[in-house]
C-alpha cells in the first residue's frame, strides 16, 4: 500500500445539503462539514438521523441537493468515477461485500476489475492482506472465517484500492473483544482520513479526533468525543447489559 500525500485542502467539504427521500421524508437538511487530511470524525446520532444517508451522498449513492467537494473535486456526473475511486467505504455487514470463492480473489478483485495485470494485483492483495494480520487465510472461503476476519478481508479489499477517505459503517458490530482490538490496532495504522457512522462512544473516542452530532437530518453540534457525549447525554453507562448489546449493535 502505497504512502498517501496530504491533500493541499480539505478531504471533504459539503455545503447546505438537502436530501428528500421519494416518500417525502427530509433526511437531510442544510448540512455543513468539513474532513481535513489526517482527520478520524465520528458520526453520532440516533437511529433515523441521518448520518448513513450523509455519507451515502459522498461517492454519490445517493444524491441530494447543496455541494460536495472530495480532495479538491465538486461531485458531479462527470467526476463521480473519480471520486468514488477516492472514497472507500467499510459496510456494517461484511457479507456484502465478500462474494468470491477465496480471501486472495476477494481483495484482487478490485485491482483486476480495474485493469491492473494479474500478477500485480496479487502482489497488491498479498501485501494488503499481510498488513492486515490475514496472510494466513488468504485461500481459505470467506464464508468459514470469524467475524473479525470478515471486517479485516473487507476492509483490506478496499485498502488495496489506496482510497484516500475511508467510511466505515458500525464497524465493530457483532465483534468480540479480540476481534474488536485487532480491527482497532489497524484502523489506527491507517493514514487516511476516516469517517465512523456509530452509536458505540467508547469506540469513537478510541478512534476518533473529533465527533459530529446529528438530529432529525441537521448536523447540529461538532467537538470533542467527549464534549459531545456529554451534551447530548449519548452514553450507554446507564443501560443493563443485555440492553447495551442490543443498543451497541442494532442495525440503523
């Protein structure tokens, strides 16, 4: 994986984003924010806020109205393969993204769909999986590895991509605590800018420089993780632990 160059702005800068689903539910509504090169931001909120759909418009998934800006780029039509080629996203449920037959083809298969020569994209692959404390199950099926393995494979497979912006949904979702600290040793390796959508405050200040906060499709407060836990009381301390679990882990 090659060594990132700073960008000379902002990773990403949105301005005044409105997004309206086709029922007519407003799930974002004048949306500022700003990622700097080197930054880890915490997406906080309640289930319904609006974050996944925030960062479903960056790489153009789905899109509203304002500007997007990533590493120096307005999204547009035009510049959508650009862009999406700088951005890669970690889902909550690695399932989704792990569909070939061996942990080696999963993480070549983006080099190889790209053009890359064979050989190179398996070098890339191997390297990757390596660095991600995998070498030793590359050609084993995804679908007999734990669930710390799977997160790792898929992450790897959009690593060996070189974006310069990760967004990774949940991503300790249904880890155990081994699992959950390999995942968080190498996220913290990692030289790019991140996003994390969470409800998981302990994560985040693990992770993260900084925390936004939305509410009803606002983002209404940006600070420290802990400045914005306090304020809007977004902690788990007061819940039994089966409620935790099930708090920690729900689907949003």
């Amino acid at each position: 994986m090659s060594l990132l160059t700073a960008p000379a702005g902002p990773l990403i800068e949105v301005r005044d984003l409105h997004f309206q689903y086709e029922d007519g539910t407003k799930a974002l509504e004048g949306v500022n924010f700003t990622l700097e090169a080197g930054e880890t931001v915490a997406l906080l909120g309640a289930n319904g806020s609006g974050k996944t759909t925030f960062v479903l418009q960056l790489n153009g998934v789905l899109r509203g109205e304002g500007s997007i800006t990533v590493c120096g780029l307005p999204l547009t039509k035009e510049t959508l393969p650009q862009i999406r080629s700088k951005i890669g996203m970690v889902f909550q449920d690695s399932d989704e993204q792990l569909f070939m037959p061996t942990v080696l083809d999963d993480v070549a298969f983006g080099p190889l769909n790209q053009g890359v020569p064979e050989e190179v994209a398996i070098a890339k692959a191997k390297l990757v999986l390596e660095q991600a404390g995998l070498a030793n199950v590359w050609n084993k099926a995804p679908y007999h590895l734990s669930a710390g393995e799977k997160r790792r494979i898929a992450l790897a497979g959009v690593l060996v991509m070189e974006p310069e912006i990760l967004v990774l949904d949940e991503p300790t979702t249904f880890l155990d605590p081994p699992a959950e600290h390999n995942l968080l040793q190498l996220l913290r390796g990692l030289p790019q800018g991140k996003l994390i959508v969470t409800h998981n405050v302990s994560l985040a200040a693990s992770l993260a420089t900084r925390a936004v906060f939305f509410d009803k499709g606002q983002l209404v407060a940006s600070g420290s993780v802990d400045e914005i836990a306090r304020r809007f009381e977004w902690t788990y301390s007061d819940l039994p632990p089966a409620d935790l679990r099930y708090s920690a882990h729900r689907r949003f």
